[in-house]
C-alpha cells in the first residue's frame, strides 16, 4: 500500500516520468548504499535489537510523510527524500531479518520456508495494492499512508515478546569497517556465491525496466489509482499461484532449469508490456509476470544461505541484497529508463 501510495502520489503530482522512476531510485538506492555495513551491523550486534531499532526508525519516517501529505504541504522532491529515509531503515534491516530464518528452522527446511515466505509476501503484493487503490480513491493518499504507519506496530510488537537466546562469539570482536572488509574477502574467495551474485545481477537489471515504469504504463490505460492498484494485485496473485506450485515443481525439476525458465518467461511477459494498450492485456500478461517472478527470487536467497556460515551470513546476504537491488533499481538503471520514458513522451504524436 505504502508503495501504491507513493507512486500514485508522485504521479499526481504532475512530477513526469522522471519523477516517476526516481520514484522507485529513493526506495531503492539505501539497498545499495546501506547494504555492505547493514550486514556487518546484522553480524555483529545482537539482531533481534537491529531489526527492532530499524522497526521504529521506520514507523517514524512514515508518520513524518503521512502527516506532511495530510496537510497538503507535500513535494516531488520532498516525497523523494521521505521514501528515501523510509527505505534507509528497510536497508539496514533487512540483511539481519533474513539471517535469522536459519535460526528458526532446520537447514533442510529452508527452501519451503523460502517459499513460505514468498506467500506470504506476495498474498501482501497482491491485496495491499487493490486495497490501497480503492483506499486512495475513496480517502485520498494520506490515509494509504496512515494504514502503512498502524502496520509497524505489529511487527515492534512480536519483536519485544521474541526471546532470543544469547549468542556468545569465541572470535574476538569486530568493527563495521573490519567486518565489511572480511566480507567482500570470503566472497571474492566463494566461486559458489559468485555465481549465484552473478545470475541474480545480469539477470535483474534486465527485469527492472517492467517494475519501474509500470506506474506510467498503468496511468496510460487506467487514469485510475484502483486500476493501478490492482495490476499490481495480479502481478502478486500470480506470483502467490506459482509460489502454491512450487513444491511440486522442485519435486520434478532442478532449482537451476526452474530459475531459468521463470527468467525466460518474465522477458517474455516484459516484452508484452510494452506491446500492450488495454488494462485486460496488461492484466493478463503482468499475471505471466508474477508467475514466473517468484520461480526465480525464491531460490537465489536459499542457495546462499546453504552455503554460508554463521558467523559471516549476514554480510554474505548483504553482497546479495546490494547485487539485487542494485541491478533491479540502482541509479544507473532507473536514469536510462526515465531518459527513454521523457524521449519516448517527448518524440510521440501530438
């Protein structure tokens, strides 16, 4: 929803498209800068306290953009820097939240429980869009992002009741610059993960130019939040069928010949996109999209968590998450598309 409301915003706003990838840039590049010392933090400070602090960084960040937006003071560039804080907090968090999963669960469950996850995430992708497009046009985006700011709570609230057991470290103890170094070293020296970082990047900054522009493409044949809202609930509902599937699916196939066939499918459907001017034919083929998503991010994480130790898996999940979010929406990427989008606007018919 906070997503939706974000971009619908900006949308709104009369920003343009460059507004609009920049959109996607603020909530992504604290992934990229964030992510090395995000790792070293999540390995060497006690993670049920980081995943807590960023929790209420967050909370805090969304109060400060719903307030602003209800009282109509709300910019481009203000909204940019706002998802920007926002996503700093997700940044840090996130390398820690994924390496706990091993201290949840047995090593052997770990890809259902990737799966699990996938669901999960993607049953929230496919409601909370529609929600939050019917949400915007009944009550207009501030509430969007007033449900995102109740949202926090629960999350700070299983954490304060979540007893960690103590982890006592033989090594002696590390700084966030000696332990980011150690890091890049124990890849660099891991063909297994670079292979893995390998795929996920050529492959994502290919994906990326679907998820970016999207906003623009919605906006095009639905001059209507809910339509864009629920384009992006097919996407998340094809995902979640696939992630239904999945099981039976690795049962028969190897994780390498699953993965390939979900990314040959997402280019096929990216392809589509930009062929397609009806909301139906945007639907279905976003729906293609979701489905073969999930056949590929699910199984990148799990291949590097079987393969690393403790003491460095948090960092080792923070090279991941900085080749992911880089090539799916780093700077670089969301400038050339926001270019082509301006010429493509600018060069069109009268």
């Amino acid at each position: 929803m906070q997503a939706v409301g974000a971009a619908w915003l900006m949308v709104s706003l009369n920003a343009g498209p460059m507004y609009v990838a920049l959109t996607q840039t603020a909530a992504a590049l604290p992934f990229f800068v964030l992510a090395l010392p995000a790792g070293a933090i999540g390995d060497i400070y006690d993670r049920r306290k980081v995943i807590l602090f960023t929790e209420v960084w967050m909370v805090v960040a969304a109060i400060a953009l719903a307030t602003i937006t209800l009282v109509g003071k709300m910019s481009p560039g203000l909204l940019l820097i706002l998802t920007f804080i926002l996503s700093a907090g997700d940044a840090l968090e996130m390398p820690t939240w994924r390496a706990v999963l091993p201290e949840l669960v047995a090593k052997e469950e770990l890809a259902a429980v990737a799966v699990l996850n996938g669901i999960e995430f993607n049953i929230a992708r496919a409601v909370g869009p529609a929600l939050g497009g019917l949400l915007i046009a009944v009550e207009g985006v501030g509430a969007t992002f007033l449900v995102n700011v109740v949202s926090f709570f629960g999350v700070i609230l299983v954490l304060l009741r979540w007893k960690r057991p103590a982890v006592h470290h033989s090594a002696p103890p590390e700084t966030i610059t000696g332990a980011t170094v150690a890091a890049l070293r124990y890849v660099r020296h891991s063909p297994p993960i670079l292979t893995v970082l390998l795929r996920v990047g050529t492959t994502l900054f290919c994906a990326s130019g679907l998820l970016a522009l999207l906003p623009s493409v919605a906006h095009r044949v639905n001059h209507s939040a809910i339509g864009y809202g629920a384009l992006l609930g097919i996407f998340g509902g094809g995902a979640v069928f696939s992630a239904f599937v999945m099981s039976f699916v690795r049962a028969r196939w190897s994780s390498n010949l699953i993965m390939s066939v979900g990314t040959a499918a997402f280019g096929i459907a990216t392809i589509g996109v930009s062929v397609s001017h009806t909301f139906w034919a945007l639907g279905a083929i976003l729906l293609l999209a979701g489905a073969s998503w999930i056949f590929f991010v699910s199984l990148f994480t799990v291949q590097v968590l079987n393969r690393v130790p403790d003491w460095v898996r948090a960092r080792s999940l923070a090279v991941l998450m900085l080749v992911f979010q880089g090539a799916l929406e780093a700077p670089l990427g969301a400038q050339l598309r926001c270019i082509l989008a301006s010429v493509r606007r600018c060069s069109g018919p009268a």
